[in-house]
C-alpha cells in the first residue's frame, strides 16, 4: 500500500464512521466499538511482534530509529501507546528540525517540560529582528512540528520573556489521527501547512518558485538548508522567478544573497530575507517541514479586510 493508499483509507474510515450516524446512535456507537476492536487486535498484533523482535536480539537502535522514521508504522505505534521514542525525544526531535529557520531570526526555542496531562510548556528565546510576518510564522513552525511529532500532546503553554513570566496561551492540538490524514492541517487562525514535495529535490544552490496552496513561493537551497519567501521583490514588487543566488563579496561559503531579476535587489537568504540594499525592506520567509520524502511550506491565512 502506498503512502496515498494508507492516507485515503484512513479518511476512508473516518468517513463511514461518520456516514454510520444516518443510521441513528445505535449505529454510530457499533461502528466506532467494531474500529476500536478492530485496532486493538491489531495493536496486541504489533506489540508481539516487537517483543519477538527484541526477544531474538534484532530489535537494534537502527531498526528502532527506522520505524521511528516511518509516518505509517510510527502513526500506528503511538495509538497502541508502542512508539520507541518518549515524548520528550520526539518533541526535542521536532524542534532540533525547525531550529535553522527560528536561527534565521535570530531566535530560538527551548523545552521546559512535559506535564502527566500532556502539556508542554515553551519558552522562546531571542528576537527576529522586527520582521512583521515573524509572529505568525514562527507559531506555525514550532506548532506544526510539535503537532506531527507528538499528536498526544493536548496543549502548548509558551512562556512570554521576562516581562511577563508565565504569560501565554494554551494552544489545543490536533486529534491522535491527525498525522495519519491527508494534509498538513491548520492552526484554526495563524494559517495552513501545504504540502510543496517538489521542493524536496532543490539542487544546492537552486532557486525555485512554487505553489503552496494557492500562495506563490519562492525557495531555495544553501547547503542542505532550505528556505522559502512569498514571491514578491521588496523593492520593486516584481515575483522573483528567476532570481538567482550569489555569494555574498567578502562573505563565508554559505552566507547566500537572493538577487532580484527585475531590479537586482539583494537580500540576506539567512537572515530572513534581510534586503541589503535597504535596511528598511525585506522578503517574507515562510516556515518549512521536511521529513525526509516531502517539504511542507505554512502559509499564512489571508488578512481580511
């Protein structure tokens, strides 16, 4: 079965589970025992198996971190309450992932603690360098990543600086099936994850410009770092297809400069599109994903007017 097999089938079924209610509550309530039987006999299935595996010596810290790495076999490992990893470790995990693009605003992250109740408590650290879309975005990041890892977890405490110590929302995840359904979810008001697997094989160096959702993307690719702005030059205004990437003079290997097309307009890959023709200006960065087989981009909800 094939990554879109197993996402179809379990929107299949939620689906039917759905459809079930026509039939009034009786229905509905027999359908949900027969799932639920259905995947604990499953679930006992697959903690025999691992014990097996660990009882013959070859459940190894490669195979572990093999099925860890498998969206399917780890989704179904965390609902039998199997995953090999504590939720500690994932969430560190997804954090460690988002980390280069917080560093690109000059900011940063740190895990305070995990509650019995399944809350995390935050604490964000630096600054992002006065960027407007900063706010939005960075919530994306650290949300969405937290949400794919641990979709256990029931809520996000994040802990204000020191003017206001234990300021900050609680923020509700997604259900324990989230990470099984087709799509990267939403925040409810931040905006979306969109799926962009065509950025995933980005040549080092490359500049490519894509659809996320219905939002145009420019990205590109500094080492094994990849990073994303809306399309659109600060300057000028003109989309940045075809803009290239070019060493910065007197700078490091790695210090890229994205150089407008249109009006030749420099701006600061790893400093969150920082325009180096105009402190006053500068791109929009967009959080990315990536889970080794695709790239998801956050794509801010539209502002109403």
């Amino acid at each position: 079965m094939s990554e879109a097999d197993w996402r179809a089938a379990g929107d299949r079924v939620e689906t039917l589970i759905a459809a079930s209610a026509a039939g009034g509550a009786v229905a509905r309530e027999r359908a949900e025992e027969l799932v639920r039987l259905v995947a604990d006999l499953y679930g006992a299935g697959l903690e025999r198996l691992l014990d097996i595996a660990h009882e013959h010596g070859a459940l190894t810290d490669d195979v572990l971190a093999a099925l860890a790495g498998d969206d399917l076999v780890a989704s179904l490992l965390l609902v039998h309450g199997l995953h090999p990893y504590s939720v500690e470790t994932r969430i560190e995990q997804a954090l460690a992932e988002v980390r280069p693009y917080l560093g690109s605003h000059g900011g940063d992250v740190e895990l305070l603690a995990v509650s019995a109740d399944g809350v995390v408590r935050l604490r964000m650290l630096g600054s992002c360098d006065g960027c407007p879309s900063s706010a939005v975005t960075l919530k994306l990041a650290v949300e969405g990543a937290i949400e794919s890892a641990a979709p256990e977890v029931n809520a996000i405490e994040v802990e204000e600086p020191a003017a206001a110590p234990k300021g900050g929302s609680v923020i509700p995840v997604s259900a324990l099936f989230s990470r099984i359904a087709d799509g990267a979810g939403s925040d409810g008001a931040g905006g979306s994850w969109q799926a962009v697997p065509e950025l995933a094989d980005l040549a080092p160096g490359a500049v490519g410009r894509v659809l996320a959702g219905t939002v145009a993307v420019v990205a590109c690719r500094i080492g094994t770092d990849l990073y994303a702005f809306r399309d659109g030059c600060a300057r000028c205004g003109q989309s940045l297809r075809g803009a290239s990437l070019t060493r910065r003079l007197g700078g490091d290997a790695g210090d890229a400069v994205l150089r407008c097309r249109s009006c030749r307009a420099h701006y600061e890959v790893r400093r969150a599109g920082a325009c180096l023709d105009d402190d006053a200006l500068h791109l929009s960065p967009l959080p990315l994903l990536a889970d080794g087989a695709t790239v998801s981009v956050a794509v801010p909800a539209p502002v109403a007017s």
